[in-house]
C-alpha cells in the first residue's frame, strides 16, 4: 500500500516521468548499387511518457535541445561552418566533431534532416562520420492522451568496424537520451 501511494505522489509531483524503455535489436542489411551489400543493426527504443507530445516537441525540434539530449554519451560540438545553429533546415550537411562520452575524440560526424515535420511529430535524419557510414535515425512522438504520449526513436547502423561495438554504444546513447528527455521536462 505505501508503494502505490508514493508512486502516486512522484506522478502527481512531477508533470513527466519516465516509464520502461523497451529496445529491440535486429540485424539488417543496406544493398547499395554495384556493390556487395553490408550487414548491419537496426535498433529500436520506445518509451512511454506521463506528459504531453507537444511539450517533447517544443524540447526536441531545436538544435540546442537535440544536442544536449545525446550529452554526456555523445557530445556533438559544431565545427566552425555551423557553430550558431538556431534551427534545422531541410537536407542541409551538418558537420560537428564527435566526442564519446563527452571526451573521446571520434572524427567528425555529419547529419541531414530529411524530415522534420511539426504536424505528425516526426524527425528523419541521415547521418554518417568516422567508420560509420550509416547511422540514420527515425524519431517520432506519439500522442497516447492529452497528457501522455511515446517517443520511438529507429535507428539504422552500419559499421566499417563491428557492428556489435558500434550498437552497443548507440543503445547507452539512446537510452539515455530517452531518460535525459523525461528528466528535463519534469
């Protein structure tokens, strides 16, 4: 009895709390013309948020909240080309240099955006950099109520090294960011 009333005084306390984030791995291959096709992961990260899609929007659809999200797991600082970013432009090349963990030096890392549509609340980018040549990520918010919603993000990893390495790092990144996404809206 005392568990369910402090976990219903943390809902009532707090306008956003993190529920399960469930992650599916599974292998895929891209096919690319006159060449052999790769083998690669596809992973997935789904979690359910007590607040609403427009309060995730309104943090996520700017640069400045999309970079801090992926901090301290992967920091992302602007190279000289784009150092003010005040919003994202449609198939423009983004160019940063990549640091794992917030300071380990990775080469530099370049994203796309192909969608960033504020109407389905959906993100598409295309990105690549050092010994990754694919790392596209799908992001979209999904309106359960008008105080909850889930966020889903697909994201689709190739290496030139072990694929095995590379997605294990990402799943840290991404669950963090989920977690990171529900702390900053509490």
């Amino acid at each position: 009895m005392k568990q369910v009333i402090l976990y219903l005084i943390l809902l009532i306390t707090t306008s956003c709390t993190l529920m399960k984030t469930t992650v599916k791995k599974e292998n895929i291959t891209f096919d690319y013309p006159n060449q052999k096709s790769k083998k690669g992961k596809e992973l997935t990260f789904e979690t359910t948020l007590n607040c609403s899609a427009k309060e995730v929007w309104k943090l996520y659809q700017k640069p400045s909240g999309w970079l801090e999200n992926l901090n301290p797991q992967a920091k992302l600082s602007p190279t000289r080309d784009n150092k003010k970013i005040e919003n994202w432009e449609l198939n423009k090349n983004y160019t940063f240099i990549l640091y794992m963990y917030g300071f380990i030096p990775f080469g530099k890392h370049h994203i796309s955006f192909e969608t960033i549509d504020s109407d389905s609340l959906i993100i598409q980018s295309r990105e690549h950099g050092f010994m990754v040549p694919h790392w596209d990520n799908y992001f979209e918010i999904n309106p359960l109520t008008n105080s909850t919603c889930k966020i889903k993000d697909v994201l689709k990893i190739q290496s030139t090294g072990i694929n095995a390495i590379v997605s294990s790092y990402a799943k840290g990144v991404f669950k963090a960011k989920h977690k990171k996404i529900a702390r900053k809206i509490e």
